[in-house]
C-alpha cells in the first residue's frame, strides 16, 4: 500500500495569562456582550515576560510532542513553523526551535500563509513522508499576536490571542492520514489584512512607529464575507470530491476567527455543531495556532479510522482544507 502521512501525536502550550473581555472593557469601548455575540470570544491568552518570542511557546510544544511520542528531538527529519510573528525577521523561527529543543538532525524553515499557516506546514510537511524522504516530520502553528496587536484598537484587540501547537506526521501504510487538500491564494486580498510595515516595502522608521504601522490592520467585514463564502466552499468541495456525506465525516476542524464563520461552514457541509471543534471561547483567535490546539483539545474524543475535515482562511488571502483519517487511538 502507498504511504501516507498520518498525524502521531499533538501537543499544544497556552500562557498561564488569561485576557478576558472584562479586563478589555477596561481597556477599549466594548463589552462582553459584544464580543461574545459578534466572536464567541469569552478569553485569549497572552505571553507576558520581556525578550519573549513566539518559538518559547513553540519550544514548549515540540518538546511535550516528543514526550508524548517517546521519541528523541534528534530522530526529527524536518521541523516546520506555521508564524506571522516569528522571532526575528530573519532566521526562522524553526531554526531557534531546532536548536533550543535539540532537533540536531532536523532541517528547518517557516512558512508564512497567516491564518492558513498551519494547513500549509502540514502539507507540505506530508510530502517529505509520502515520498519516503523523512521519517518524522513535526509541523508546528504557533503565532503572538500580542505582539503585533494595537491593545487601542478595539476592533483588533478583543479576537486575537497567544498560543502553540505541535503534531509530528509519520509514514502510514494502513491508508490512515492526509488523503487530500485543496489550498487556494488570491493575493488580491493582501490589502484587507496586513501589517502595513516593517518589511521591505516600509522599513520601520520613527514616521510607521507614530502611524502605528507595525500593528494588525484589517478590514473587518470585508475579510468576514470572503472567509465564509471561501472557507465553507472549499470544505464542502473536499468533501464532494473524497464523496463524503456529513454522516461519514466526524469532526470539522475549522480555524477559530469568528464563531459565525464556523458556523457558516458546519451548515454548508450540513453538519451538525456537535461535529465540529470550537475552542475560540478560550483562546481567542491565534492564527497559526488554532488549528493544531483544537486537535490537542478535543484529541481524546478521537478515533481511529475517524474522517477530519480541516479548513481554514487568513491574510493574504490564503484559504483551503485538508481530508485526513485520524490515525491513533489516543
Ligand atoms: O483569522 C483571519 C481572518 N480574519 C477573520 O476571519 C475576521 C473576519 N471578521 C470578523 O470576524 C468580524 O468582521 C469582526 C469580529 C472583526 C467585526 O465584527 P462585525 O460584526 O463585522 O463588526 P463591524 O466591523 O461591522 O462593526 C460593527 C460596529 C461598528 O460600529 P458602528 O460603525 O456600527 O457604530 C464598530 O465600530 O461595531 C463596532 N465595533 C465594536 N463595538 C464594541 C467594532 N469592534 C468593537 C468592539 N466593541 N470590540
């Protein structure tokens, strides 16, 4: 049987502090209400401490993964970071991850696709399993959005928030793992969502400071109505395509970024809330994070042999989904 690449283990690191919409009242003009009628956000978390980047939290995660697994961080073939707030501009992050949890035999990169990030990693990360080139491949998500958050700006502030999670893909022979994905770009939409400096286009400079050009801009609405249309059509496609009907599948795992787009998507795939993975109450929106921690939640209701439909949308525009069989009994 040809190989595929299935899922072995997850693990996933939150920080201790919890931002909730009470202390965000304080902050901004909104209220719990709003947020959580417009969001389904009650709490995120935030990575508090000078000097400390998103691969702490990525670090975290990747040691807990191996753990879990009994492996050794140097029997890693590959290690991907998922970030749009990666440690430095350059290396990438996934370097300071392979050196800091001892991956000595690890090659690495970061892949930048904002809310589609994880998706991507996992990907591309099957592709090194499927050919037989890599034996254990770790895809992390991980963003810190704090730091890249405007905490005055309260139709920012209030959805994003800190966290990581890792998964480690191996070589399956029983027609478990990653099946298919479909994953779509439309640069287009590059203007609704970005940080309008700090790349080469606009180096930092006293003027993007005082603009407050290093912050998370986005157009609300306009990501809002391209999100539901583009993440439920690409999900219902995948699912079309593998023929699947909403009873064979048994969880959606969408991206958190609004309560109402999940719920958009279930409903297209005409699948009922209680097959879908929902953890936005807790962590807010952490980008590359959501996906890979809403696997570790909701991992000991998982099956082997169990069909998951992951599905996503970010900045860029990025969006797409991926079929996979869940491997393990946990
Ligand atoms: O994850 C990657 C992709 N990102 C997304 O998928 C995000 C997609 N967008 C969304 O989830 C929603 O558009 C938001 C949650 C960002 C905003 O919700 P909305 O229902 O689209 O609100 P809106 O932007 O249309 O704003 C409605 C009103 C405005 O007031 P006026 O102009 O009607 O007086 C806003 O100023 O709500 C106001 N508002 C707030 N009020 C209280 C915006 N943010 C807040 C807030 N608290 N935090």
């Amino acid at each position: 049987m040809a190989i595929t690449a299935a899922i072995t283990a997850v693990e996933g690191y939150l920080p201790d502090y919890v931002l909730t919409n009470q202390e965000l009242s304080q902050m901004v003009e909104t209220s719990d209400e709003w947020i959580t009628s417009r969001t389904g956000i009650n709490e995120r978390r935030i990575l508090k401490g000078k000097e400390k980047g998103a691969s702490v939290m990525a670090i975290e995660a990747v040691n807990g993964l191996c753990k879990k697994r009994g492996i050794s961080p140097e029997e890693i073939d590959l290690l991907i970071v998922a970030t749009v707030t990666g440690d430095y501009i350059f290396p990438a992050t996934a370097n300071i991850v392979c050196d800091k949890v001892g991956a000595k035999n690890a090659w690495s990169f970061d892949v930048n696709a904002a809310c589609s990030g994880f998706i991507y990693a996992l990907t591309t990360g099957a592709q090194f399993i499927q050919t037989g080139a890599h034996k254990k491949v770790v895809v992390v998500g991980v963003d810190k959005m704090s730091s890249i958050i405007d905490y005055n700006d309260r139709t920012t502030c209030v959805i994003f928030g800190d966290g990581a999670g890792a998964v480690l893909l191996e070589p399956n022979t029983e027609g478990l793992g990653i099946i298919d994905f479909k994953h779509q770009v439309d640069g287009g939409g590059r203007v609704h969502l970005y940080q309008k400096a700090g790349g080469s286009v606009k180096p930092p400079s006293i003027e993007s400071v005082e603009k407050k050009e290093h912050f998370v801009y986005q157009e609300g609405q306009a990501v809002f109505k391209v999100a539901v249309k583009q993440m439920a059509d690409v999900s219902y496609e995948v699912m079309k395509r593998n023929n699947l009907t909403a009873d064979d599948i048994a969880w959606l795992v969408p991206h958190q970024a609004n309560k109402r787009i999940i719920e958009a998507v279930a409903k297209r795939m005409d699948l009922p809330e209680s097959k879908v993975m929902l953890n936005i109450h807790k962590y807010g929106n952490t980008t590359s994070g959501t996906i890979p921690l809403c696997l570790w939640d909701y991992q000991k209701q998982l099956k082997k042999g169990d069909n998951l439909i992951l599905s996503a949308f970010g900045g860029g525009f990025t969006w797409g989904a991926i079929y996979l069989k869940w491997a393990i009994n946990n």
